[in-house]
C-alpha cells in the first residue's frame, strides 16, 4: 500500500499529530495498488488496494501542551462535572 508523508506538529503531552502539509507519497511498487505507478493504466479489476495505508508522520514542531481537541474534551468534561 502507497503511504502518503506527512509534516505536521506533535503535541506532546497527548501525543497526537496536526497535519499541515502532505509532501511526498512513498510508492509501493504494487501493482495491485491503485495508486502505484506500477499499476496498469485503466484497470478495472475491484480488488485492487484503493486507499492508503498508515501515514508517514514527520514532527516539524512539538508543542508541549494538549491539542485542541484533547483541550476541548477536557473543558467539556470539567463542565459536565460541575453541573451535577
């Protein structure tokens, strides 16, 4: 499976990955994969791979601090506490 490379930031105190920019795809050399170079022009055959497989993540930055999403759950969490 083709993998797309990723840059981004990590947030390190959750660990998650902000994507910024997709700046290679790393090709598998399969043709059964649908988005190999290698796999036949106009090839209709169903079972060939069509997505991608795991991201290549690369830290461009690290934060140490929660992402936005962890920070809105633990504002979310810290309210529904409070109100019962």
């Amino acid at each position: 499976m083709c993998q797309q490379i990723a840059e981004g930031t990590r947030w390190t105190r959750c660990n998650h990955f902000q994507r910024h920019l997709v700046v290679a795809i790393l090709d598998c050399n399969n043709p059964r994969c649908s988005r190999s170079y290698v796999h036949p022009t106009g090839c209709r055959d169903r079972s060939c791979i069509q997505n991608f497989g795991p991201e290549i993540q690369r830290d461009i930055d690290s934060v140490n601090e929660f992402c936005f999403a962890c920070r809105a759950a633990q504002e979310r969490a810290a309210r529904g506490s409070t109100l019962r």
